[in-house]
C-alpha cells in the first residue's frame, strides 16, 4: 500500500490547539444566548456581561479572516460541507439587503460566517488533522460540560418525582426549552457510548457507560421527540457501521428488550410508548406536530415572498412568523433558492464524506478512527433533529457543533488524499518483465 497510518505528529501535540482560535472558538461559544439586543447602555453587572458577549462577534469575525488569510497550510475543497454552508452563509449575508430588520439579520450573518472561519482556522496549522481533531475534542468537553451544569440546575426537575420534565424546564431561570436541554445532552451521551465500547480498560468503559446512562436519562424525561428519535437513530447508526459495538452492545440491547417483555406485556409496554410519545396531546395536535404543521404553512408562504434570495439569517422570526421547527425550511427563508442549494448540499457532502473516510479507516491512527465513528453518530443526531428542529441554518450550538465534526472530517480528507498522491509520485514503479529484459530504462 502506498498510505501509511496518519499517526499525529508528537513535536505538535502541544501546539494542536493553538492560541488564537481556540480564544476566537471560545468567544463564539461565550455568544450563544445574547444577541443584538443585549447592545445598549448596560444598566447592572449582568447587562453588562451580556453586552461583552454581544460584541464578540465583531471581534471574531475579522480576525479570523485575517489569520486564515496570512498562513494558509491547507486548502480545504469547496465541495466540503463547510465550504457550502459559507457559500449558504454569502447569500443570507447578502439577502440581509430584503430583511425586515437588517442590523440583526447583519449580526447573526456575521456570527454564522465566523463560525466557519475560526473553524477552519484550526486546519491551517502545520499539524492539521491533530488541530482538528483537538478542535472536536474541545467540542465535545463543551457540550459535556454545560449538559453537567443544566443537570445540576434542573435536578430537582429531572432527578425528581415529577411524571415527566417536558415544558418544565423552560420555566427555571429562562432554561433552554425541553429540546434544547435533551440537545446538549444527546451529544456528550451519543460520544460516551461510543467510546465506551472502543476503550480496553475497565476504569473507561465504567465511566463512559455511567455518564452516557445519566445523559440518556435526561433525554428521556426532557421528552423531546426530536431529541429522543434522534438518539435513538444515532444508537442504531452506531451499530449498523461499528462490528465493535454489534459484538458487544447489541447482545446487551437484545437482552434488555427481552427483559422488558418480561416484565410486562406487549399491550402494555405498547400504551407506556404510545403515552410517552404523545406526551397527553389530542390526536390533532400529535398529527400537527404540536402546531408545526401550521408554521410549515406560514413560512412557505413567506418564503413565496421572495423566493429567489430569502430575507436574511433568522428570518422566521424577523417577519413574523416564529420558529418554523425545520432547518431546510429556514434555509429556504433566510437565503431563498440561492441559498438552500449549497445548504441541502451540505449534509449530502457531509455524508458522503464520512463514509468515504469510514471506507478507508484502515490508513487511519486509531485515534482518528475513533473520532470519525463520533462524527458520524452525532452527525446522524443532528440529521434526524434537523427535520423538527433547526440545525446549521442559523448560528446556534448546532452550528458550532457541525462545524467542528465537518471541518475535521474535511481536514482529515484531505491530508489523507495528499499523501495518497504524494506516495503515488515518490515511490518508483517497479518495472515490468518486458522492460527487465529489453534493458529500458526504469521509469519512475
């Protein structure tokens, strides 16, 4: 074979995460839950706090265009799911011009654009795919550590006697809705599973399997439907690529699905999913999908409006239409026709990437091996969520979080096919009998 294993570079362990973008990936996560509203005349310690991580974004943004822009390492393709969701990025920034409230249309462009510029930052070191692959890591301690904080500040709520913490969390000191927290929740869960059945000590797999235990508990009693067929997509996903995780968890699936038809009968085991799904609606309100089916109506009507260039990020919500609950309905609102093509064609590419990568694990370290598999389980989260709720339309923790799982992959590609090349020119071809023989010169 003429690719060796893409084993990081030790001289660059230190230096895998480098100062600059780590402190501008920082600031774009300070900024989640403030916006253009949190600028103005700060009147108390937390107005001001918000008011710094409202600007961040003003920051962010050029800075990183300059630092990418003056040490480029890697050329990242522009068929890579990052680059098409900057292209989506352009034509929303541009569709800012037909948005009812241009300045906060302008904001969250430049939030949404900063995004992908910082994190592709992190590609342009000289050790790539480990500035990359430390880029994810730090994501996932991210989602980690604020799913262990909402725990904390919700556990009376999901660690507590009441049947269920759907529409209740919203209401503890302005939490995240029941969706929201079963989000942050889901990912840090989703990668501990994995990387419970892909450790070999007994002191990780107890660990991975206790706190991926505890966030599934919590996506459960959030009782997030997206959330919850979500996870449970990535779960199955996990299983159909992983032999690992066939050989050991999916016995241990099996086993429990028997125990629970042991325990009670099919009829009743039925009605209990039937009411945690339904979660007490009528059947007008399950079939409309809690009032989603009426939002969908709404924004493609408003979408008619202006077909061709959209209105500009967020502009559900800036024409009055709320939170339409489907990412590729908001693409096609914020950035029209225009915009939605590159942004449709994003989650294709980044599928397509992640099974190309996943066909060729073998030329892969271990540890790269193992952070494709997380990828593209929280890849499958995020697809599935995509459909009910909004994901990588607009600046959120979605978006950061894609972000890093895409321009990693993309990163990892592309320094894999580089050295495919590299090796192809390099290594002489051994000459053919014919050549042996006539005493040709050996080509090279």
């Amino acid at each position: 074979m003429f690719v060796k294993q893409l084993h990081p570079n030790r001289s660059h362990r230190v230096s895998a995460c480098a100062t600059f973008p780590l402190i501008l990936w920082t600031c774009l996560w300070l900024n989640l839950n403030s916006g253009f509203w949190n600028i103005q005349q700060p009147q108390s310690a937390d107005d001001f706090e918000l008011l710094i991580r409202a600007v961040l974004p003003f920051a962010v943004l050029p800075v990183a265009a300059f630092l990418l822009l003056s040490h480029r390492q890697i050329r990242l393709p522009w068929s890579g799911p990052s680059r098409l969701l900057l292209i989506y990025g352009a034509f929303t920034a541009f569709a800012t011009l037909f948005s009812p409230v241009p300045t906060w249309s302008a904001y969250w462009s430049m939030a949404f654009l900063a995004t992908i510029l910082v994190g592709s930052l992190f590609a342009a070191k000289n050790d790539p795919v480990g500035s990359t692959r430390a880029l994810l890591q730090i994501t996932w301690v991210a989602t980690f550590i604020v799913a262990a904080i909402l725990a904390y500040r919700t556990g009376s709520v999901v660690f507590g006697d009441a049947p269920t913490a759907y529409g209740i969390v919203g209401e503890l000191n302005g939490l995240s809705r029941s969706s929201g927290v079963a989000r942050w929740a889901a990912v840090p869960g989703l990668v501990c599973i994995v990387r419970a059945f892909h450790s070999r000590k007994i002191v990780h797999i107890a660990f991975y399997l206790g706190m991926a235990a505890v966030a599934f508990y919590i996506v459960y009693r959030m009782q997030s439907r997206g959330a919850v067929f979500g996870a449970v997509a990535a779960l199955l996903f996990i299983l159909l690529v992983s032999s690992r995780m066939r050989r050991y968890a999916l016995p241990f699936a099996v086993v429990a699905v028997a125990g629970l038809v042991l325990i009670e009968t099919p009829d009743v085991a039925s009605n209990r999913v039937s009411g945690y799904v339904r979660r007490g609606q009528t059947p007008e309100q399950f079939r409309s999908m809690t009032g989603r089916t009426e939002l969908y109506e709404e924004g493609l009507e408003a979408f008619t409006e202006a077909p061709i260039f959209g209105r500009g990020q967020w502009a559900d919500r800036l024409t009055g239409v709320g939170h339409v609950h489907n990412s590729y309905l908001q693409a096609l609102l914020n950035g029209g026709i225009a915009g939605a093509i590159p942004y449709c064609c994003s989650w294709i590419a980044g599928w397509l990437l992640f099974f190309r990568l996943y066909k060729r694990r073998a030329c892969l370290a271990p540890q790269d091996r193992l952070s494709v598999l997380e990828c593209g389980t929280v890849m499958m989260f995020f697809t599935i969520r995509a459909i009910p709720e909004t994901t990588t339309a607009s600046f959120a923790v979605d978006l950061l979080v894609m972000v890093a799982v895409y321009i990693y992959l993309e990163t990892l590609s592309a320094v894999l096919s580089r050295r495919f090349v590299q090796r192809i020119v390099l290594v002489p071809r051994r000459p053919s009998m014919p050549e042996r023989v006539a005493g040709l010169p050996q080509a090279s």
